[in-house]
C-alpha cells in the first residue's frame, strides 16, 4: 500500500501522542513492505528525507510568525502535496486544523481519520474556538471514508453522536524491563522516593488538582512534574507551586530518561480527563508504574480495577494518606503489563492499522 500520513508535526517525535504514533507506526508498516510518507513541519527540524525507510516530505509551517493560525496553513500546504502524491490510504491524524480543508483531499485516496478524544471539551479554547472544533469534528466525523477511535469511549459517543462506525484501534507501548537507574542518581533522585506527572501542563489534565492534593497532605517525597511551561498555564503552575518538594522539570524527550523516572516512582500520577486511551497511560503501564488516574471513562477502560482513582484534591490526598508501599499493590503492576503484552502491543496494533486499511481498500473496490 501507498500510505501517507498527516496531522502531526512530524518524526522523529519532538511533541506528542500523534508524532509518536507515527514514529512508531511508520517504520513498522514500511517493514511489512508498504510504501510510508509522514509530512513534517518546516519548524520540526529534521533535514533529512527519509527516516527509518520512512519518506519525509516537509512543508512550511508559519505557527511561529502567526500563531495558532499557522498550523491551518502547515495543514492545507500538507494535503495540497498529497493531491499529487497518488496515495491509496492517507491516514490523518486528528482533525483540529485539517478537517476545514476536506474538500480538498484527492477523491482517489481512502481517508482514515483517528477522531483525537473530544477536543472541543479542552478548556483551554475559548466558548467560539470550542464551537469551530465541534464543527471541525463533524466535518471530519462526516466526511472521511473511515474512522479510528482511541478508545471504547470515543468508538461510542461515535456512534451514538454521527451514527458512524469507527475501529478501535489504541496506542502502542513497549514493556520496560528494569532500566538503568544512572539517570536518577545524576538528577538526585532515589528509587521509589517520589512521584511524578507527566503531562501537558493544560487545565484539564489536573495537575494543579495533584500538586494541591500533595501540599494538603503534607506529603514527604517530592512531586516531580514533566511537562512544557512556556504557556500560559505552565507559568502559572510553575510561579505559584515551585519547590523542593514540587520540582518542574520542563519538557524531557529522553526515552530512556523517562522510562526510568516512571519505573523507579512511588506513584504515578495521570490526570487526563479529556481525549481517548492517552499514549503516556500506556507507557506508565509498561514501565511499571502503580498509576492513580483521574476517574474518567477513557482511563478506567484501559486500567479497569489496577490503578487508584480521583476527582478532587481531597482524592489525592487520601491517595497519599492511606498508600504504605508500591511492593503491596505488585498484582495492578502484573495486571497491566499483561494489558500491554496482549492489547497494546506495538505489534498487535500495527496488525489492526494494517488490516484496517486493507478493508478499506477491499471496500473501495
């Protein structure tokens, strides 16, 4: 098959969720002998042509000069190549700034769109950036060929929403197997001495909820806090919560770095309440982590009864107030990475990409 795949900012990974999926998925699918193009941003980076047998075709993003209006305009440069590229499957990786621009997109070509979870709940967006992206997510909802959901929770609200079917098809994540705890010792850290957030440093990841709930509690070991604090509510967190016993770290894109600070946690904190089956879930999984998670449909499909959940600073403090020690909770550690071995696989779901995109190529015929 002829792939190409938009909608992030590129790979190697250098942001997010999306970018990872490409930078995971790309490679593989070139390995099962299928012909991958990602488009980057011209702010990504990277100069090269090809990465892991991957195409990189990259095309000027303005963000930089312009704002959110730039990643509108990356996105519209982006699907006027591939009118001319004859891909047979353009995989489109959410629909924030992309899904305006769908009538544009080659009649020849079979548009997947993975719907991203809700993003028009993020309070972040003003009440009229909030209307466009529910429009957005109709635009894309109506006019692609075939949908991916996350999660069992987007597949749903799907459904029952557009009356559109969608293939559930999550995240993948690699199983850690005891890393090298060197890069705790340089950042002064001891194994199982803290805990640690990694997230967007957004409102609706409750971050602030955790950090609340550790000073309330009067916890001992440091919360550690990995996440970009260039926006606005970074700073915030930053100037108001910042110490000793609440660290910010910043954005850390060192794989072996993070799967280390995950294993070696006390707790791990995930407080994503809006989006499907986050990848940073998935990885806490198979790095070991004994996850408390905000009590939310999309974290309690993938964790179930192996993690400790809350919505409210008093949660966490209770969290923290009753937890003796993670050796007692090693069956929910158990738990998850059979999750991970059996359904989360980045073998297991390249299959079901894959398998996807042939139906619909069979489809189409």
């Amino acid at each position: 098959m002829k792939i190409g795949i938009i909608g992030t900012r590129g790979i190697p990974n250098k942001y997010g969720g999306y970018e990872q999926f490409a930078e995971f998925a790309a490679p593989e699918l070139v390995k099962r002998g299928h012909e991958v193009t990602v488009y980057n941003s011209s702010l990504h980076g990277y100069e090269g042509t090809e990465w892991n047998g991957v195409q990189i075709i990259t095309k000027r993003d303005i963000e930089d000069k312009i704002g959110t209006a730039g990643q509108f305009i990356y996105d519209l440069n982006c699907i006027l190549d591939a009118r001319h590229r004859d891909f047979e499957i353009i995989l489109q990786l959410g629909y924030t700034s992309s899904s305006v621009w769908s009538f544009l997109f080659p009649k020849k070509s079979i548009i997947v769109t993975n719907m991203d979870g809700l993003e028009w709940k993020r309070s972040k967006y003003s009440p009229a950036t909030q209307r466009f992206l529910m429009k957005a997510e109709k635009w894309a909802a109506l006019k692609s060929d075939l949908l991916i959901a996350d999660s069992i929770g987007i597949k749903t609200y799907l459904l029952n929403k557009y009356n559109k079917q969608s293939e559930y098809i999550a995240y993948g994540a690699e199983i850690v197997r005891k890393p090298d705890h060197q890069f705790l010792e340089e950042k002064g850290l001891r194994p199982y001495q803290y805990n640690i957030v990694i997230a967007r440093l957004e409102p609706e990841n409750n971050v602030e909820m955790i950090i609340r709930g550790h000073l309330e509690a009067n916890y001992s070991l440091p919360l550690i806090i990995i996440g970009g604090i260039q926006n606005k509510f970074g700073k915030y967190l930053k100037s108001k919560y910042e110490s000793v016993k609440t660290q910010f770290w910043g954005s850390v894109y060192n794989i072996d770095l993070l799967n280390s600070l995950r294993y070696y946690s006390n707790i791990y904190f995930h407080g994503h309440s809006v989006g499907g089956t986050n990848p940073s879930l998935l990885e806490a999984m198979a790095s070991s982590a004994l996850i408390a998670a905000h009590d939310n449909i999309f974290n309690k499909s993938v964790l179930g009864k192996d993690a400790f959940y809350f919505s409210s600073i008093s949660d966490v403090n209770d969290i923290l107030i009753k937890f003796t020690n993670k050796e007692e909770h090693a069956l929910k550690l158990q738990n998850n990475l059979k999750k991970i071995d059996t359904d989360f696989s980045w073998p297991h779901i390249i299959d079901l990409l894959e398998n996807y995109f042939k139906y619909g190529i069979e489809k189409r015929k």
